[in-house]
C-alpha cells in the first residue's frame, strides 16, 4: 500500500507538529526546521559532486544528524518527552570537530578571508554553510522568543558551519585549486 503525498490538511497555511498541534506555515518553528531541510537538500547536492570517500561518508552520517534535528524541531516541546525521537548527543559535536582537525592538518593557515568560488563543489560547501548559518540564527530566534531547542542543536550547527567552510577548503586543495582571498578595496578618492 502506497502513502499518499498530499493530505490536503495544509491547505489553508497550518501544519501539524510532530504530536498533532496546529501551526501557521509561517511559525518559527516550522522556518528552523523547513531550513534545516533546505541544508540537508544542500548537503547532498555538495555530497554528489565530491569524490573523497572519507567526507562524502561523513557528510552522510551530517544528512542523519540533521534528521535527528529536523524531528527535534519539528515536535511540540510539551509532548516531545511522551515520544521516542532519536537525540543528538555530545559525541556528534565531537565528530565533527574531529573531523574539522583532521582537514585543517592538511591545509595551509588562512591569511585573509576567502570568496566563495573555484569549482561548483567549492561554491556548493559555501552555499551549505550559509544555509547552515541561517538555521543556527532561527533557532538562536527560537531561544529569543522563549521557544524550547535542545541547547546541542545551536552548538552542532554552529560547529556544522565551520565544517562546510573546512570542506571548501579541503576540496580545493584535494583538486589543486588556488582559494580566492579576498583583498579589499582601498578607495583612493579624496574625500
């Protein structure tokens, strides 16, 4: 038996939460894990064009870190403790900065900042790591509003980030591509 993809029951701008309270589309919450979803989605278009085995399996054990968060997010708060959702743990923060060490061992130290660019697969871990920044600002806007997210998820993120930004470091430097560092523009016009 197949499920069907539309049930018509958002419709008119609601969604459910995971444990069957009602929502407008347009909550916070339903924006932090929608995003979560959007990076997920980036992850695996980043993931399709790398060919380093060690990140591309990394970066799938990422896509299950962020189903994890995206089904945290997406529960009311009051009924998550009655349910059974896999959590994120402290190990998974650990991984990742592992992970990030690992790659930095290998790269040369950053002197400026540097632009996005060099390859689409570069392009794409900059486009993951802003999308990353994104969720971690709307889940730190949850927090604002008084809105319960596991304090992990803000610390995962946040280390998730600098991992994409590793990532399109390490991928240039595997494909012996020069980063574009960023040098200012002095203006010279008198004022």
């Amino acid at each position: 038996m197949s499920i069907k993809i539309y049930t018509k029951t958002g419709d008119l701008g609601q969604t459910s939460l995971i444990g069957g309270t009602r929502v407008p589309k347009s909550h916070i919450r339903i924006e932090s894990y929608g995003t979560i979803d959007e990076l997920n989605s980036f992850i695996g278009f980043l993931n399709d064009q790398l060919e380093n085995a060690s990140t591309k399996n990394f970066l799938k054990e990422i896509q299950d870190r962020l189903f994890t968060i995206g089904s945290s997010l997406a529960c009311d708060p009051e009924k998550e403790p009655k349910m059974k959702l896999p959590d994120l743990k402290e190990e998974d923060i650990k991984l990742v900065e592992d992970e990030i060490d690992a790659m930095n061992k290998e790269l040369h130290p950053m002197k400026s900042f540097i632009l996005p660019g060099g390859s689409v697969a570069i392009s794409s871990a900059h486009l993951a790591r802003c999308v990353c920044r994104r969720a971690e600002r709307n889940c730190v806007n949850m927090l604002e509003q008084q809105m319960f997210v596991d304090p992990l998820v803000i610390k995962y993120l946040n280390r998730l980030s600098d991992y994409l930004f590793v990532v399109a470091r390490y991928t240039a430097h595997l494909a012996g591509i020069k980063e574009i560092e960023w040098k200012a523009r002095i203006n010279t016009r008198p004022h």
